[in-house]
C-alpha cells in the first residue's frame, strides 16, 4: 500500500479534482452529473463547501489521488447536523486504501464540526462503494428505485446512514 497523505484542499488543486472526477461524470452512472464540470466550477464548489464543511485530498507520491468533501443534507434549519459525505479516487489508485483513509478523516473532522449523521448516496450496482461504506460503519437505510436517468436507463440508489456523534454541540 502507498503512502498516503491526506490534507485540506488548496485552491490550486482544483483542475487535478476536476481531471479525477470526469470519467465518473462521462463513463459511470456513478455521479449523475452529464457533463464534467471544468476546474473553474470546482473551484466554485470548494469555495461554497468551505463556509462550512471541509474538503481533503489524497496524495500520493505528490500527485492527487482522491478526494473527498461533505455537503448539506437539506436546507431545513433541523437538519444542520447532517452531513451528506462522498469521496472519488483517481482510476490508478483504486483498491489501495485511499477511499478508506479519506473518509476516515473526513468522518473524524465532520464529528469534531458538530456533525451528528453522515449520509452517502451510492448508485447501483457499485460493489466496491457499498463495501467501503459498510466497512466503515454505515448502514443501508433505504433505497430510491429508478431515481436517475442516464444512459439511456434507470438507475436505483442505495442510501446509507453513518451516526457520527449523539447530539450536537451545545
């Protein structure tokens, strides 16, 4: 296994986010996103997530091999402590624990934020997400049948809830 070292996103890593996301975006379902969105929307995004969630990377032998960030559940005021959680890995990097330590240290920061409740959304089928997820500690609450429409057909997707923490911070 690589070493693996994970850090807060900089700016500048945002065409590398972008270049590791779009085969998600053009050959999966995985992300049902059409069209790959190009560093400057990524850069957008990293700067609306940090007002209050945070992003990690993954390097791995100084190049960019994952990422992952938490977003807002809901707009509701009651649902403030939940947190919906997602990670990508750059296609050379898959199977090398890098999905693993990200959301690791995402799920630790989430809580230390005050987040009680991670929830991850997984289109199906994606074995190796629902393994990682379940051997992290969620649990699959649910599922949207025929939710997304992409390539011409239906496709479900499996909901999984993660507690991070009993109540929020007083």
């Amino acid at each position: 296994m690589p070493e693996v070292n994970i850090r807060p996103v900089r700016g500048q890593d945002a065409p590398a986010l972008a270049a590791i996301y779009a085969p998600y975006v053009e050959q999966t379902a995985i992300s049902f996103e059409e069209i790959p969105p190009d560093a400057l929307e990524f850069e957008r995004r990293i700067d609306k997530s940090l007002a209050r969630w945070q992003w990690l990377v993954a390097e791995v032998d100084g190049e960019l091999a994952g990422y992952a960030y938490g977003s807002q559940h809901r707009e509701r005021p009651a649902y403030r402590w939940s947190v919906e959680v997602s990670a990508y890995v750059a296609s050379g990097h898959h199977r090398q624990g890098i999905g693993r330590a990200l959301y690791e240290a995402r799920l630790a920061d989430l809580a230390e934020r005050g987040f009680c409740n991670a929830f991850a959304g997984i289109t199906l089928p994606n074995e190796a997400s629902v393994s990682l997820h379940t051997r992290l500690g969620f649990t699959q609450i649910g599922v949207f049948q025929a939710i997304g429409w992409k390539f011409g057909r239906w496709h479900d997707v499996a909901w999984f809830q993660r507690r991070l923490r009993e109540s929020p911070p007083r």
